[in-house]
C-alpha cells in the first residue's frame, strides 16, 4: 500500500489497524561512470515496497535527496545540509503523527544519511514534545540500511570479495540494474580505484577518488545478482520490520 497513491479515507482506515510507516530514503549522488545518480533512492525504495507488499504495511513516497555533500563535485550530485535534512525528516515524521501514525521505519540506501537521521530522530522527539503532541511519547523510529542486512553483506562477500569496496558497489548497482534494466551502463573502468582515504570536503573526495569509485568494481554487477540482494533485503528486513512494529 502506497501513501501517495491513497485517498485520505483510505488513509484512515489504514490507521484504524496499523499505526506503522515504512519511509524509503536515499541520495542523488554520483555512483562512478556505470552507477544511476539515483542508486541509493532507487534501492530503497524498492526494497521498501518489497517489504511493505510482504508484511502488509502502508510505504510512504521516497526520500530521495539526503546528505551527499562530500559527492557535490561531480555533476548531478543534488544535496542537503545536516541542519536541512534534520528539519526535512522533523516535518515528514511531525506531519504523520499528526495525522496518528506512530512507527516510523526508515529503509536507507546511502551510508552518508545514518548520523543526521539518527540526529533527527532526537529533535524530532523533542520537538513533539514540547508541542505537547497527543501522541509524542508513543512516537518510535528506526533506520535500517538495506546493504547492512547480515544475508546481502554476506552474498556481496561471496560474489565480489574485496571488489565490493565501500561506494559505486558492485551490489547497490546490480540492485539497480534488476530494478531498471533499461538503464544498465557499460564502459572501460581504470584498473586503478581509490580505496581507503576518509572522507573530508567535496574537492579533497574528488582528488582521492577521481572517478567516483571507493575500491569497487561495479563491471562485476548483473541483473541476477540484483535479484538476489532484493529477495535477501525484502526477507531480512521484513522480519525486522515486524519486530519494530510489535514492540512496545
């Protein structure tokens, strides 16, 4: 069941016997010469909407601009700032408690969303707090990131090993591929890859990692691969989901 393609009365009927929200978020950010720009936005929600058609739980619309300013100087890379994303996240959670919602399950595509989500959840329980919300103190949310889930981590080792690096993956893209065919991308990738350098600003990423690529080798991607991380992700974090929603 989608938020956005609901009526309100449906809207509140669903209310009438779940309280919970599954809310996809990810980034729109470079992912190296053969990864969509929307990767991370496009894996989460279909994840999402995977675990939402197993379990039965209503899928709010898709987050798809999140905290991607160390990939700003590559072209197409669209921003928050934490203090901008923090509000972001405030209002979307605000706004549906208002309307009596209470779980919020948050499936993640982008590593870089973790610390200002879990930022925004503590302002956001303060927030609704002191507005002396009916129902701040039953207001729960969790993250869970979808490349995080033990059985997709476990298979990326096993089909990629260390060629899985840490951005522009093997895995996110084969996701991505398995959702959007159509889009799949094949050029002459350097044999050379940044791998191990931190993360500071926009133009010292780019300097340490001119082709976007953080020690992956997304040639090694397929369709088939994708449908096996989606089929892994859906399971694990159904059961995840079910246990967020159940808890007290």
């Amino acid at each position: 069941m989608l938020l956005h393609l609901c009526t309100w009365p449906e809207v509140e009927a669903y209310l009438e016997r779940s309280q919970g929200i599954i809310l996809p978020i990810g980034s729109t950010e470079q992912h190296g010469p053969t990864g969509s720009i929307g990767t991370d936005a496009i894996c989460a929600e279909a994840v999402a909407r995977g675990v939402g058609n197993a379990i039965d739980v209503m899928v709010g619309p898709t987050i798809n601009v999140g905290m991607a300013l160390h990939h700003t100087s590559f072209p197409g890379t669209i921003s928050l700032r934490p203090s901008t994303m923090i509000l972001v996240i405030r209002d979307y959670i605000s706004s549906l408690a208002k309307a009596g919602f209470t779980k919020f399950f948050f499936i993640n595509g982008h590593g870089g969303n973790v610390a200002t989500l879990k930022a925004a959840f503590s302002e956001t329980y303060a927030y609704l707090a002191d507005l002396n919300f009916p129902n701040a103190h039953q207001v729960r949310c969790q993250v869970a990131n979808w490349y995080m889930c033990a059985s997709v981590y476990k298979l990326a080792k096993e089909l990629y090993g260390n060629e899985e690096g840490t951005h522009a993956t093997p895995s996110e893209v084969a996701l991505t591929q398995y959702v959007y065919p159509e889009a799949i991308k094949q050029v002459p990738l350097s044999p050379e890859v940044g791998r191990g350098y931190p993360i500071y600003g926009a133009a010292d990423f780019r300097r340490h990692y001119p082709d976007g690529r953080m020690g992956s080798n997304p040639a090694l991607a397929t369709p088939e691969h994708g449908k096996q991380f989606y089929d892994l992700a859906v399971k694990d974090l159904s059961n995840g989901c079910l246990e967020f929603l159940s808890a007290d």
